[in-house]
C-alpha cells in the first residue's frame, strides 16, 4: 500500500521524525485558512507519484490569497495519470541543506537497504546514475536493526559528519517502520537542514508491504482505499482477483503469473494491445474463470477476449466447461478466443468446439486469431 | 543422477493436513516420492494415509532422517517453519507458500546465513521434480520424462508449460526447478545453474526468467563465462508497463530497472539463444 505524502508524514510522525506543521485542504478556501494558521506555505498535490515539482503540483504561497489561488490550480489537475483530490499546505522551511535518506528492500542482496546522500532533494535513481559515490550504503541486519556506530560510519561516509548526532536517532526512527509497519519503501526526500541546524522531513515516502496487511490492520483500515484505484481494478479486487488495468482492447484470462504476462506479449506480437492482466491461478476454477470475465467484459473498450489456460492438476475438460458456463451466464458475444493444454486438452478442445469456441493450437496462434477478430 | 532431488531424498511436510497439503502429498506419493513424515503441531501421534505425522520438525527428523522438507503452511507461520526446518538439520527445504511478508523472508535470509549447508527453494514456488524419481510441491508429473533438459523457472505453469512441449517432443528433463515469484527468495538462478553445470546427467539447460530483479542477468553472465550446456532462455512480461506488479510480487519493473529488455540483452549477449515465444523453446534447444 503506497500512502500519500501527507498519510506518510503523519505515520513517521508517530515514529519520532520530526516534520513541518501542515494542514490537508480540498479546495482554496481551506488553503487560504491553512495559510492564515501556518504562514507562508508550499501547497503541495497529493498524489502517490514522484516528480510532482517539475510537474506543477508543487507552489510557494506567501499569503492567505496565494494559497487558495494555488489551491484552486492544484486541485483537479492531472498528474502523471492521477486526478489531484486535494493539497497539503505545509508551513515554508527556511532551508540550508537538502540529504536525501531512504530505506528499500535490495533484491540483489535479498535484504533491505539504507541509502544516504548529502545530494537530497532529487531523485535517488537520478543521483545514483550520475555520482553513485555520494551515496553512502548500509545493509542493516534484520534481526537487530542498525547500530548507532554503523550509522555514524555511515554518515561520515556520506560527508554529513558535522550532522551525525542529529541523524543517528533520526535514522533509528525512521527504521522503525521497518519491523512495526512492514514498510518496503521508507523515504525522507529531502530531508531538510534548516537555517538553524534542524533536521526536518520535507517529503515523505512510505509504501508497505502487502503481503503483510493481515497484521498491520490498523495501518490498512486507515489509510487502503484513499488513493483512487482504476474502476475495473477496484472492481476485481472487490472479487480477489490478480488483475492489472492496461490500455488495450483485447481483454486477457491466464492461470499462473508468468503464463499470463507471456500471453500479454504473444498479443503485442500478433498487432494487437491487452486491456488488462488477469491472473486466475493454478486451478482455474469455473467461478473464478467467471469473475474474472465479468469484470473484463465491463470494460467498454474490450472488443475480444483470449484465455490461455495451461491445465496442470486441472482437467482441460473441467476447465472448458468452466469457461462455456461463464460466458453464457454473462451472455458474452464478444469474440472469445481460447487457448487449453495440458491434461485431458482433447477432451476440453472438444466441449469448446461443440459450443461453438474454435480452439486455438497454441498461444501464438490464439493471439493472432483474437488480434484479426478484434481489429 | 540430478540435482537436489534424488533417490536418497526424504521429505516430511510442514503443513501436510491441509488440504493443499494433503492433496499434493498424495500425488508425490503416487510419483514414488519418499514422504516419511508430516508435521502439524498438535497432531503428532496420528497418521495421515500411513505417513506419521509429528508435533516438530525436530522429532520428525529424529523418528524418520528426513533430509528435506515441503512447506504448505500458511504465509503467517511459514516463515518460521522455513527456520525449524533449517535449525533442525534439514538440508533443501521446498517452501511452496504464497504470500509471506517480504520483511519475514528478509529475516528469513539473515538466519540461513548461519546454515550454509541449508538450501532453500522458493517461497511462492511449485517445487521441483526429477522424472522416474519423485518431487516435491505441485509440478504435474504427467508431461515430465527423464531425460538431459535442466529447466530452472520463476513461474509455475510456464515450468509446466515448457515441460510438456519438451516431452512431447522427446527431450526428457534431468530435473525441474522453480525458484518462485517473489522478490526476496532462496536459491537464484545461478545457484540452480551451478548445480546443472556439474550434473553429468544434464546436457541441456531452458531458463524461464520474467521482468523484476536482476538474477537473469547474474545468470547470464555465468552461463556466459563458460558452460558444457545447450541452453536457451525465455522472459516474460516483455510487454508490462513499468511500476505495476505483474501477478507476482516480484515481477515489477522499477524505473529502468528488471526489464525483459535487459534480461533478453544479457543473454544474448552471453550468447545463449532467446526464444521470443514459450513455442520457440523446443526449437532452439533441438540442433538444426
């Protein structure tokens, strides 16, 4: 779960790192008020993507009116394929240093990862291309966290020595979210030096890990759902399905993730674009095999569907009357196109051609008679 | 001979009174797989279709020698069942189960380092299987046959997939191997090819990679150094869109990072031969 910048700041608030005082405003006028309270502020869009600077969704106000006027041009932008639903006005640091400081999981090292830069206030990626050296690293170990010397090891590597008594608690802060929120990303982007010597959170990232929400109840209750999902993701995940909006037309059922995505390229091959990525799993169960059409077929622009089925403990002739069930229930007269192998295939093959579904031979083939059906 | 799985394997289950479980167990028993024990704590003592079952891993490998473990247990525990396992002596572990927190198998990872004898297949994967021989999660035996293919895969029914078009075409597999899904995971496709590359039984190598990561090209630089095998590589997801997870927790492209693009390009360059389609595997590993 990605949480916008104004829900991260108030959960690292909740860890102990320090951030601006801030108010969220969903039109000009609570701009204008957060202005009045706090001063001077940045209004800042809420939405989960970076770059928001370079994109305008980020503006100085100094006055009350500057504010709403912000606000108001903030407010229903597009950004990077999000509609901006409201602002946080922060009050203005008066800023001397900007450190970049993140945590992220480390695939390659199958750990996390604890990066440290006095280059902040850009993107890390970008840093890490172009001067990987001002990049001080730390793969912490899992069991007992960072240590206090570890960390100020790192912060002299980092060249921010003069700050390290300050960033070391900060950074054991920050970690926390961690162990208690199962976090994968943990972001202070820049975090600011102010004029005074104060370190202060001036964006915030977190994103945590999905597979824990089971127990981070809490955290989920709060915070799942306020970001806007697509309508038809919304939809298959109401039905716990794996399901990914693309732009496509032509509508997709594979069972196992890499089968799936493998069908999704077979597409592109043929000519043709997938509308989504449909995973059903291993089993293929008919009411799963429905589900997952239904909310496929909601989709105005699907103008076909293709369902790549490999049948291993599943029998391909369950299978095939699965998949004519769903179709008539949900009286589908799109062009369907279906692709079954493995176990009892010619007896599935066959169920599919008496109702009236010519099977396709293989994956490629299916892909190209569905891309010719759908053009 | 082949890798992992051989005739002197014994596995218990974790997790065997499920009902993936106790399904799957049943169909390694049919396969001649030496199950030798279950573990469910709270069951010891009773039995399920003549295999023991135990409280602990501990007095199942005390009771039976088991030297490998098959993990159906629910993402909750599974991750500490993967520790019992690896504390108690268990040399592969096979952990099937979908949906482990990512910061368990972070931990996970931090206490094998004190096991270095342990190997971990997995999680979020369906097991491995060595044809005439046995297997150990839920790869359907039907479309394996013995033979000197090594297929080492991240996803499932495309190992199923690969498997079936081979045999149907008369190559046989040495052993079948899927390392799993997810982003932080046990034995990586080098550790796997490692082990191909000294089986003598293996002639033949089909890699199975997907977007997300970067162990296909760790792979491909190892092949690519030198190796007696035939191989041929397939990635999928050349199509996803960047940032979206694919299905997969692990198949995700961040930024420029864990493209099929860079994966199909350090094979190449490795010079082992990509096949553009699942159906072009056959093709490429067959001479002329």
């Amino acid at each position: 779960m990605k949480l916008l910048e104004y829900q991260a700041k108030a959960v690292l608030a909740s860890l102990g790192v320090p951030i601006p005082p801030g108010r969220t405003a969903s039109n000009g006028d609570e701009a204008a008020e957060a202005c009045r309270e706090l001063g001077p502020v940045a209004v800042k869009a809420q939405v989960p993507v970076g770059g928001r600077g370079k994109a305008g969704g980020i503006k100085l106000a100094q006055s009350p009116e500057e504010a709403r006027a912000a606000a108001t041009a903030i407010i229903g932008m597009d950004l990077k394929g999000f509609r901006v639903p409201l602002v946080y006005c922060e009050a203005a640091l008066d800023i001397a240093q900007e450190i970049y400081l993140g945590f992220t999981v480390d695939r390659d090292h199958r750990n996390n990862i604890l990066m440290l830069s006095a280059k902040g206030g850009i993107d890390i990626e970008e840093v890490a291309e172009t001067s990987s050296d001002s990049i001080a690293r730390l793969h912490p170990d899992p069991w007992r966290g960072p240590l206090d010397f570890e960390l100020n090891q790192l912060a002299f590597a980092a060249g921010l020595g003069a700050h390290a008594r300050a960033l070391v608690p900060l950074i054991k802060k920050l970690y926390r979210a961690i162990p208690e929120l199962d976090a994968v990303t943990a972001e202070i982007n820049p975090l600011v030096v102010t004029r005074d010597g104060q370190l202060i959170a001036g964006d915030a990232k977190l994103e945590t890990d999905e597979n824990a929400a089971f127990r981070q109840r809490a955290l989920e209750e709060r915070y799942a759902g306020t970001i806007a999902l697509d309508v038809f993701e919304e939809e298959a995940k109401k039905r716990n399905l794996t399901y990914v909006s693309l732009d496509g037309e032509v509508g997709i059922i594979g069972n196992g993730a890499g089968l799936c995505m493998g069908t999704l390229d077979l597409i592109e091959r043929a000519g043709g674009s997938a509308a989504n990525f449909c995973d059903i799993g291993g089993g293929a169960r008919a009411e799963v095999v429905e589900n997952a059409l239904a909310v496929i077929l909601m989709n105005p622009r699907v103008r076909g569907v293709l369902i790549n089925i490999f049948g291993g403990i599943t029998r391909g002739d369950e299978v095939a009357r699965g998949l004519i069930a769903a179709r008539d229930n949900l009286h589908m007269n799109l062009p369907l196109v279906v692709r079954l192998s493995g176990t009892n295939e010619e007896e599935g093959r066959e169920i599919l051609k008496q109702n009236g579904i010519e099977p396709g031979a293989n994956g490629w083939e299916a892909a190209q008679r569905i891309v010719a059906l759908t053009r | 001979m082949a890798i992992l799985l051989t005739d002197t394997t014994r596995v218990l289950i974790q997790g065997m009174t499920g009902r993936e479980g106790s399904f799957h167990t049943g169909q390694m028993r049919l396969m001649g797989t030496k199950v030798v024990a279950g573990v469910t704590p709270g069951k010891g003592g009773t039995s399920q279709d003549e295999v023991p079952i135990f409280d602990t891993v501990a007095e199942a490998k005390a009771a039976t020698h088991a030297n490998a473990s098959g993990i159906f247990v629910p993402p909750p525990y599974a991750a500490d069942a993967i520790m019992e396992s690896a504390a108690n002596g268990i040399e592969l572990i096979v952990c099937m189960t979908e949906g482990i927190p990512i910061q368990d198998m972070i931990r996970v990872k931090g206490f094998l380092s004190d096991f270095p004898g342990v190997r971990l297949l997995g999680p979020n994967c369906p097991g491995l299987l060595t044809p005439g021989v046995g297997k150990i999660g839920i790869i359907p035996q039907r479309f394996s046959k013995p033979g000197g293919v090594g297929i080492v895969a991240r996803s499932g029914t495309l190992t199923y997939e690969t498997m079936a078009a081979l045999t149907a075409a008369g190559m046989g597999q040495s052993t079948v191997v899927g390392i799993g899904g997810d982003p932080i995971n046990g034995m990586s496709f080098v550790d796997v090819i490692r082990l191909f590359e000294a089986d003598p039984a293996t002639t033949h190598l089909a890699i199975i990679g997907e977007i997300g990561g970067s162990d296909e090209e760790r792979a491909a630089e190892l092949v690519g150094a030198g190796s007696r095998l035939k191989a041929v590589a397939f990635i999928s997801g050349r199509t996803a869109p960047e940032g979206k997870r694919m299905g997969h927790a692990g198949a995700i492209v961040s930024g420029n990072r864990g493209t099929a693009k860079s994966k199909e390009e350090a094979f190449r360059a490795a010079g082992v031969a990509v096949a553009e389609t699942t159906d072009q595997i056959v093709g490429l590993l067959t001479p002329d």
